[in-house]
C-alpha cells in the first residue's frame, strides 16, 4: 500500500490540488488529525504533482483538524529545472490554513552552474529569479522574505497579507 492509499489522499479535477479527508485511520483518540499524516500528505501531494521525490521538506503547522473535515491541499511549483524543484503544498479546511510545507532538492551554489549546464554568472542570475518568484508567491499568503540573497533568508509576516487574484 502507498502513502495516498493508506492516508485517502485523493486527486481532484485540478492536478495541482488534492483532498484528504480525515478519517478516524489517520486521526488521534480525540479526533485530531496526527500531525505527521498532514505532513505525509503535503509530500506525496507534492511529489506527484512535481514527478520528482521530495528530498527535504520544512513545513510549519498553523491550526488543526479534525476527524470528518476535509483537508484541501494546493501545490504550487516554484521552480521547475533539469535537476533542481522548488516546491509548497499549503494544506487548509475551508479558508483555515492548516499547515504549509517546502520542498525542495539542495545544490551547493558552487555546483549550480554545473548542474544547469551554463555558466556561474547565469546561473546566479537563475538563481536570484527563481527566489524572486518564490518570494513573490510566498508574500500572496502574507509572508515576506527580507533577503534573497542570504540562504538563511528571514521570513516576516506581511502586515497586509495579499490574496492571488
């Protein structure tokens, strides 16, 4: 058995959004769902929808669920390449944000142009693009990145978070 199959995770018409209802299998004596089948979840969303395996993950839980609600999951690839995606899975019940996880394949910045088979200076240049997109996608759900350039990159809360029209 798989992790869709054992977790219910389900496509829908959309190949960038997944269902998963919370069923008593994956749920807690006091019908939560477990924090892990979440997380479970948000990877194999992620990785069937990208086509590549998820290599590290980070997620943060913002609320909970419970048994018979249904946990919508959006898929958002951020960057698609030869060798390197960048990935989020943001999981919610109905307008309540559940838990959002990134994903995503490491290259040491020295093997980049390497990997994308161009030269050090245009694959720094790729680079600042694919985190300015990330950035941008990131501040639509109200979380800003201060620097781009800065792998440890801090994040702060948007005082006006930004829906995507």
């Amino acid at each position: 058995m798989d992790s869709r199959s054992f977790l219910g995770l389900e496509p829908t018409h959309n190949p960038f959004r997944w269902k998963l209802p919370v069923s008593q299998k994956i749920s807690t004596q006091e019908g939560f769902m477990f924090g892990g089948c979440g997380l479970a979840a948000a990877i194999s969303a992620l990785e069937a929808t990208s086509g590549r395996r998820c290599v590290w993950a980070t997620s943060q839980y913002l609320s909970y669920t419970k048994l018979d609600d249904v946990v919508d999951i959006d898929v958002t690839i951020a960057v698609e390449g030869r060798a390197i995606t960048q990935a989020r899975a943001v999981c919610h019940v109905a307008d309540r944000e559940i838990l959002t996880l990134v994903g995503w394949d490491d290259i040491p910045r020295d093997e980049l142009a390497v990997v994308l088979g161009t030269t050090r200076a245009n694959a720094r240049v790729r680079l600042h693009r694919a985190r300015r997109r990330f950035a941008d996608q990131l501040a639509t759900h109200g979380v800003a990145i201060t620097d781009l350039d800065d792998r440890a990159a801090a994040a702060a809360p948007l005082s006006t978070p930004r829906n995507p029209s």
